[in-house]
C-alpha cells in the first residue's frame, strides 16, 4: 500500500520561468527558505536538498527529467532517524500551461502504508509551493511559516 500527498496551483508564469525557478539552486534558495536541490538534472545524477549552512536534509537521485514540464526525484529525508527509515520516496512535478497560468502538481509517493515522511512533506509542501507562486508573480518569495 501506498502513501500518496499531491498538490496543485496555479501560477501566472511560464513553464520555462517556473522551471528554472525549481531547478536552478540560485532560486530555490528564495522560496525554499534558504534551502537548494543541488544536482545537474542528468538522469541517474545524484541529487540533495542542502541548507545554507551546509547541512545536507534530503539525498536522492534524478530519476526523469523532461524540461521545462516535468522531473522526478527518489528521495531520502537524511535528519530525521524515523523519516530516514522509511527509506526511499518519488517526488514528481510536472508543470503544464494553461492559458495563462501554469498548472503545478506536485505529487510525493512511498511505498509504505501510513508513511510518517508523507504525513512531514504534506506540511511543508504547501508553505514551500505558495512560497514559489509568491516568488514568481511578486518578485519576493514568502516569509517562513513558523509551522514549517
């Protein structure tokens, strides 16, 4: 049995703006509270969430990458012990123009039952993606929630 979390907005962008916006480390850092995917975006490269001072949260591997509409993640939560033994998530985004808006779903997967690692993204998901809506329509990405 699967553990699924899936989120949708709508953004009044470009997919290539809002790709670049969730691949390129430069921003990331702005709407994800300091943190970057650090990776190449190669099939089968290594990937990682990696905060400003350094510390290493989430490691993986680019599984697929179709620019600027879609990449999938394998991903490891690596600073929580209970999350971490959960092993191994899916992490899709995929982005599809719509008129004037760009659809975002992001869609987080693991193959166990009543996963603790779905229930902690199912938090910060929505504070990181509204965060990045905020980014690409204002110009400023979203203060930190003090739930996040």
């Amino acid at each position: 049995m699967n553990s699924n979390f899936v989120y949708v907005t709508y953004i009044r962008t470009t997919p290539e703006k809002a790709w670049e916006a969730l691949t390129k480390p430069e921003f990331t850092r702005q709407f994800w509270f300091g943190i970057a995917q650090e990776t190449t975006w190669q099939p089968g490269a290594e990937w990682k969430l990696v905060g400003s001072e350094g510390k290493v949260y989430d490691t993986g591997e680019v599984l697929e990458r179709e620019p600027p509409h879609r990449y999938v993640v394998k991903w490891r939560n690596e600073f929580r012990p209970e999350l971490k033994d959960e092993g191994y998530s899916r992490c899709t985004m995929e982005l599809v123009q719509e008129g004037e808006l760009v659809k975002l779903t992001c869609t987080h997967t693991i193959e166990r039952e009543n996963s603790k690692l779905i229930g902690a993204v199912s938090g910060g998901w929505p504070a990181v993606l509204s965060s990045l809506k905020s980014l690409l329509e204002t110009g400023k990405p979203l203060p930190r929630p003090t739930t996040c």
